[in-house]
C-alpha cells in the first residue's frame, strides 16, 4: 500500500518546556528549609526522542495531588483558527489525581514543522502546566517523488499527454495531473467503491502538497471569495485518517463558488457515494477547466493562478451483477445554481471530451468506449429532470 511508503518519512521530535509550573512553598528559613514541590506536572513517555510516526502516539504522564481533579487542553498554535487540523487527540481530557492519558498522534504529511500545546490545569489551585510536542515534517527526498506514478492502465485514468510541463503521480489512492506553471491540477482521478469507505470522518488536514515545488503552488490568498473545492472529495476517503488527510492537499482542490461547491456539486459527490454503497465500482474524473484560455474566467492576484469557468466530472460504472458498464457525464459553470443536480447538467462523456480535450477512459476495450461514451440516460442513474 503507498501509505507504507509514506509512514517512514514522518520523524518527530518531541520537546517538553514545562511553562507557568506554580510550586507550593511554606515558610522557610536557613534553620528548617522545607522541599519546594509542584502542584501538577506532566510527562510525554514514548521510548525514545526521534521514530517513525506510524498514527499511533504515546502515553502522557499526569501526576496531581491525590483527590484534586484537572483538565486537559490541547491548542494548535501554528494553525488559522477557521482551518485548524486536529492531529493531536487525548483518550480523556480530565481526571482526579495520577493517571495515564493516551495521546493519538497523526502523521504529518507537510513539509514544515507543527506543534501543540498540551495544558494541564489542576482546578481546584487554578495551577497550571505546559507541555509542548514538536512533529517535523517530511524530510524532502533527493530522488524525486516519494510516491509511486499511477498505473496509467487503470480505468479511471485519461490518457497522459507526454508534455515537458505537467507531472503526475498518485497519492490518497488518487491520481492527478498538475500543471506547474497554472497551480492547478488539470484533473484528479479515482477509484470509489465501498471498500474506500470506513469512520475516519473529516480530518480538515488541510495543507501544500509535499510533491510540488514552493514556487508551484498556489497560495491562500488565491482561494479568497471561493470554497477549496475538493475534486476527489473528502467523504470518499473515509478508510483511514492519513488518506481522508491527502484529499486536503491543495493540488486536489479548484476555487468553486459555494453555493456550486455546498449544494449542486455536493449532490453529484453524494448520488456517487450512494451508487458505490452497493457493490458496484465507479472510475471518476474531474476537475476545473484550466487548459484553454476561453475556459478561464480570471487568473487570481495572488499567484496568477487560474480561475475555471467551467466543472466537469465523468464516471464510469462496472455493474456488480452483469459486469457490463454505462457511463455519465456532467458539466457546471462556476455560478450560483441554488438547486441540486438535475439532468440539463448532464452530458455525455463524448462531449465532456469534446469540451475539454481529454480523452477520458481510453483504456476501455475500442467497442466499449464506443458505446459507453455516447450514452445519455440522466433516468438510469436516478437524475431527475
């Protein structure tokens, strides 16, 4: 599996600054000094200063007067307070006197440092301790992508266009071809059936994808008066916390108006999830358009990154039942639709192409494109009118 891959990159240091330790002290004197002791402290035990991070974490030592009861508090400093990434999680967050407290740690996928503060607070003092965890980042690798290019014979994949600027690799169990000099991927690709499914939830890891170059990202700023819209999106990775975490890379967003991004597209992404419930595959590829200048509505201020005018989506569907396949496709401007999807957004997989040059499931057997690709029936997937 390429997490595995991944998983011996993520080293962590783990640095312990014990801040704001109130100490009791009674009166003293050079005749009878009395021991100068902590109400509360705490330790972070895990064997060893450097390791693989391998999502699991270590035990957090708290030890407190017996009876006297405290809290437990962890805070992201590094974070944006509306894009936080939880990936520091206590078992417990308060207890009574010494206790053992596990805390679960995530790998950490960037490439730049991150930190929590875990705080302490013995409530019935008001005494306070800190304990800072510092997790580096990946180490870059010298040989290029640590990950591993896509099977360019997979069914979701279109055909790779052998140009000197645009790159491709999988990650999250996806594949995307980026366009370094735009910011922006011109598709992303994936396979959805039930297996991809399981109870990690929305990790909100959002972060740069350690693949691309600094110089080749877009930034923040370029986003402002759009949603990040996923393009393999955060709820078909559910399996585990590290591939649901990859579909926060910004190389797998687009800049969607909301109401697109909350509502129309968001009810293509659920009719999917519910067609791959079953037992039946899906092969999906999207993405915004970005390769002709009469798709872009505007190039941002920020990095010149652009702006799609235009949505598309295609998927291919293996039947469980009858091994056959049938095909749909779906276009949207980048507008406010105020509606869920209907059949005046579908189109065929033969004019998806025809708008966006991509030749989308080539690897299909030549009768079965033929067919599939020019199949219009919004009513056998259950698009209403």
């Amino acid at each position: 599996m390429l997490k595995k891959y991944i998983h011996i990159r993520y080293l962590c240091v783990l640095c312990f600054s014990f801040l704001s330790v109130t100490l009791l002290s009674t009166g003293c004197s050079a005749d009878n000094e009395e021991v100068v002791q902590s109400e509360v402290s705490i330790t972070f035990s895990t064997g060893s200063s450097g390791f693989a991070w391998d999502d699991s974490g270590g035990l957090l030592n708290v030890n407190a007067p017996q009876n006297h009861s405290w809290t437990l508090d962890i805070d992201f400093p590094d974070e944006e307070e509306e894009e936080i990434n939880v990936w520091c999680r206590a078992s417990v967050y308060g207890g009574t006197g010494d206790k053992n407290v596990w805390l679960e740690l995530d790998n950490n996928l960037g490439q730049e440092q991150r930190t929590a503060t875990v705080s302490v607070n013995l409530e019935a003092t008001s005494h306070t301790v800190q304990l800072q965890l510092v997790q580096k980042g990946q180490s870059p690798t010298s040989g290029g992508s640590h990950r591993l290019p896509p099977d360019i014979t997979a069914l979701e994949l279109p055909k790779i266009v052998d140009t000197a600027w645009l790159l491709y690799y999988s990650n999250g169990d996806f594949s995307l071809e980026y366009a370094p000099t735009k910011k922006h991927s011109k598709w992303v690709a994936w396979k959805l059936h039930r297996g991809y499914f399981g109870s990690s939830g929305r990790t909100d890891a959002w972060q740069w994808d350690p693949d691309i170059p600094p110089q080749y990202r877009p930034a923040r700023q370029d986003f402002s008066g759009y949603d990040r819209g996923h393009i393999c999106p955060s709820a078909d990775r559910t399996l585990s916390r590290e591939m649901n975490a990859e579909t926060f890379m910004y190389s797998n967003m687009t800049p969607q108006i909301a109401n697109l991004n909350q509502q129309t597209w968001a009810s293509v992404e659920t009719r999917e999830r519910n067609w791959a419930s079953g037992s039946d595959t899906l092969y999906i590829c999207a993405g915004g358009t970005i390769l002709k200048e009469s798709d872009i509505s505007h190039y941002t201020a920020a990095s010149s990154m652009p702006v799609p005018k235009y949505n598309f989506k295609v998927i291919l569907r293996k039947k469980a039942v009858t091994g056959t396949y049938d095909a749909i496709g779906f276009w949207f401007e980048n507008r406010y639709y105020g509606r869920t999807v209907n059949a005046s957004d579908v189109k065929t997989v033969s004019q998806i192409e025809a708008l966006t040059g991509i030749n989308f499931f080539y690897n299909l057997p030549q009768a079965i494109q033929d067919e599939v690709k020019n199949q219009f029936n919004p009513s056998a997937w259950g698009i209403p009118n």
